[in-house]
C-alpha cells in the first residue's frame, strides 16, 4: 500500500486522491479481472482488521461508487470463504456495523444483477 500510496487512507479509501493508483496496479497486475488485484491488496493490507476493510466497503454502497464497492465486498466474503474463515466470523465481520441486512438486500451483491459470479 505504500508502494501506491494508500498506506494513510484509513477509512476514507475511495476519497484519498491516491486511490487511482490502486486502479491503475490492479489493472496492470490483471488485465482480465483487475477488481481480483485489487481485493487481493486490500485483503492483504488489512488482514489484520477485515472488519475495517468491509466497513470502508459498507460505507461506499450508498456513494458514487456503489457498484464497484458492492462487487469488491462480493470478493473480500468469497475470500474469506476460500480461506477457510468460519461462517459465524464472517457474519460477525458484516454485522460488526449492524449491516448484513442492507448488503443482503443490495440487488448488486447477488449473482446476475450486475455481478459476474456467485457467492458459492
């Protein structure tokens, strides 16, 4: 995250003006599905606080960029589904803020409505 300079947005990573660099690596590093890079990244960085990363998520699911946040929240619960993260955790990480019913009803984080893959 130093590397692009992201190292200081904390919870306000869509608005700090470096989050365009985290755009342009992503697309770099996977032409074909740069939004992977870029949860991949975010996951790392904040390993140690996934409940911050999808607070920082939730928080941008009623901002101007509500789709590409709601598919990045898609890929960090797939993520913590393939490693291995108890099904209570994750509904722990999302209820952290009281917003599993909101991003249950947001019609873009299930398949087929504007999304490219499914949760399983």
């Amino acid at each position: 995250m130093k590397a692009i300079r992201l190292d200081k947005a904390g919870d306000k990573l869509f608005e700090d003006p470096n989050f365009k660099n985290l755009v342009r690596y992503a697309k770099h590093a996977s032409p074909q599905h740069p939004e992977k890079a870029m949860i991949k990244v975010l996951m790392d960085w904040y390993r140690l606080h996934p409940d911050m990363l999808y607070r920082i998520l939730e928080a941008e699911t009623t901002g101007k960029y509500k789709e590409t946040a709601t598919e990045l929240q898609q890929l960090l619960v797939k993520g913590w589904m393939k490693s291995n993260v108890e099904p209570g955790k994750i509904l722990e990480y999302m209820d952290t803020f009281g917003n599993v019913d909101r991003m249950i009803a947001n019609p873009f984080f299930w398949p087929g409505n504007n999304m490219s893959t499914p949760l399983t």
